[in-house]
C-alpha cells in the first residue's frame, strides 16, 4: 500500500472515529423551524435547476426559516428567490480570515433542526462535513449514489441511497428530492424560481427601448456561449437563424452574455447586422427580467437556460451531449432541440420550424 494511500486510510478513520453519528432508519421526522442546505458545490445552473428542494421545504412546512450555504460560483443563482429565508457564501480561501471563520462559526452553531446534503452529478465531500459541524438534531444526506458509497454517509443520522439509474430520463428538478421523499418533503411544481424586482423590469424596459425598429415587432433574444465548447452551437448558424427570422418576421433581436464569451460577442458584433444590442454582465434578476419580456428566447444548454427556464417566456434550447430529459427547463412553452451527441448535428431548419411554431401561435 502506498504512503498516499496510507495516509488516506488513516484520515478516513480518524474522521469517522470523531465525526460518525449512529444511523437511524426512520423515516419520520418532526417539523423542523430552522432548516439548513449545503450545496456550496456544482455550478450556478445545476444550483437554479434544482430550486425545487426549496420549493418542496417551504411547501412542506411553511413556517420554517431556510438557510442555504452556497459558494462564490453559484449564489447568484439564488440571490433573490422566495423560498430561501437568507444564504451565506462558502469560500474556502477565506476560512483562515479569522473574522469570515467566526461569522461562519456563529451559523453553524446557531442550532437547526434539519440539515440536508442533497446530491445530483455528484457527492461533495465539503458539503457533508460542513453539514456535520453544523448543530442540528436532524442530517439528511446521500448513503451512495448511483451506487457508488458515499465514504462520507457516516456523518448522517438519516442516510439516502440515490440511483438516478434507475431513473435515467429524470429530471434534476425531480431527482434532488429523492434525498427528502422518504421524509414526506415533496413539491407540487418542479419550475425554478428567479425573483424579479420593479428595478430589474425597469432596467430591462430601458434596454429594449433601445433597440431599433417598433415596438409591435417580435423581441427575440439569444444566448450564444456555454460554459462547455461542446454545448456551443456554431455561431455561423446563429447567424443564418437571425437572418432568416428577421426576413420572415421583421424581428427585434438581442444577445445575452459575460465576459466570458467575448469570441462568440465579437464575432456577433462583427458578423449580425440584425442584432440591436447586448445585454451583457447583468445579474440573475436583470437577465430574467429581459427574457421575461421577450417573444421567445433561444439558447445553448448553459446556466442562463435555467434562467430562461424561470420565466414563462418561450423558449428552445439546443442540445449536444446532456441528456436534456435530465436538463431542459421544465413547463409550458419550454422546448428542446437535440439530434445526436454532437450539438452540430442539429440545423438552423430545425430552430426555424421550432420558431415559427412558436410566434405563429401566439
């Protein structure tokens, strides 16, 4: 056995001879007052796709005080949401700020009836401990997932296996209450929630009078990056998608984005003519706000997808490799697009059939 491994073996014991708590397989629980989430891990989209376990706590017991622990990569995700009481922001690179560490310290140590770790691509290792440190009478969190153990499970009271598996085709809005089902915690909607205040709506009114044509003309906006290269369609076929809708509609089109997807900007800027403006480096609300005002919204499968989802907007997203069964925005009016693994294989005719189905319905 090598001296890594060793090592391993040994921090493993030792964390389970101080942390381990007995099992209980129960699945009942008293209403709790004050619940706590880890889910400082996973980006921002995955975090929005699953608003859901929010919804089904709140749902479930109105009158608790929610707290989520998220990290610097995904809170915005839920900065304004209605089910979440407050969050605190995990960042480990200030855990040795002694000021951070005492405000965190003071959280976990408030007292909670319910501490929760749900799981979905992953387990986090953080998100367990973080849960076990905190003072709560109660922990829920995964046993394995897709059976595979979670070498963490020791830490729970109330221990979950999840297989998605099983259930291949499930949605993540469905399949992070699997960690709660057994427990009487369920959600009568599984749609994500992006709170959108009277300034955001302002903000985004302001932008759009800025665009050129009139007002009786279709709003179409667009998201043209991805976190992943291989869930960026080409930005050639976005192009001929906005010629050949400004022809047929006489359309008023924008472009969402950030910093990071400054190649697909320039190329929009130097390359569409069509486009009237660029609402870039907005927040969550900001951007739902746009969108929620638009005639229909088409975007890559990335995090602003999930925000597009939270709006009751029209809305295609175009697919490569993720399963979008598992991924798409959920409820009416939300259409996917995917043919094969590579995102290429889907056409502009494929978007435009789906488009004019749309705008012709309305």
């Amino acid at each position: 056995m090598s001296g890594q491994n060793i090592f391993s073996k040994l921090f493993s014991n030792t964390l389970k001879l101080f942390l381990s708590v007995d099992e209980n397989k129960s699945r009942t629980i008293d209403p709790p007052q004050k619940v706590l989430v880890v889910r400082q891990h996973n980006q921002f989209g995955d975090l929005l796709a699953s608003v859901s376990l929010f919804r089904a706590i709140k749902e479930t017991y109105p009158e608790t005080e929610l707290t989520v622990i998220v990290s610097p990569e995904n809170y915005y995700a839920i900065s304004k949401n209605d089910f979440i009481d407050r969050y605190f922001v995990f960042d480990k690179k200030k855990v040795f700020n002694p000021e951070y560490y005492q405000e965190f310290r003071n959280l976990l140590k408030e007292g909670y009836d319910l501490a929760i770790v749900p799981a979905t691509v992953s387990i986090s290792f953080t998100s367990c401990l973080i849960s076990r440190f905190a003072k709560s009478k109660t922990r829920i969190g995964p046993n394995s997932l897709n059976g595979k153990p979670n070498k963490a499970a020791f830490m729970f009271d109330r221990r979950v296996d999840l297989n998605w598996n099983k259930f291949p085709d499930c949605h993540v809005s469905d399949f992070i209450l699997e960690v709660v089902r057994p427990f009487s915690i369920a959600a009568k909607v599984y749609t994500s929630n992006v709170k959108v205040e009277e300034a955001d709506l302002d903000e985004a009114k302001k932008f759009i009078k800025t665009l050129s044509g009139i007002d009786d003309e279709k709003l179409i906006g667009f998201h043209i990056g991805a976190g992943k290269p291989y869930n960026k369609w080409s930005m050639t076929k976005f192009a001929e998608t906005i010629e050949k809708l400004n022809e047929k509609y006489k359309c008023r089109f924008y472009i969402t984005g950030s910093k990071s997807d400054h190649e697909e900007i320039k190329y929009a800027k130097e390359n569409i003519p069509h486009i009237g403006g660029f609402y870039l480096d907005k927040s969550i609300p900001e951007l739902a706000a746009v969108i929620s005002l638009s005639d229909l919204f088409i975007t890559n499968d990335t995090g602003v997808m999930h925000v597009a989802g939270a709006t009751e907007t029209p809305q295609i997203s175009i697919f490569g490799p993720t399963n979008p069964f598992n991924w798409a925005p959920v409820g009416k009016n939300k259409f996917f697009l995917k043919k094969q693994e590579n995102i290429e294989s889907i056409q502009v005719d494929d978007v435009l059939y789906l488009a004019q189905k749309i705008l012709e319905k309305e």
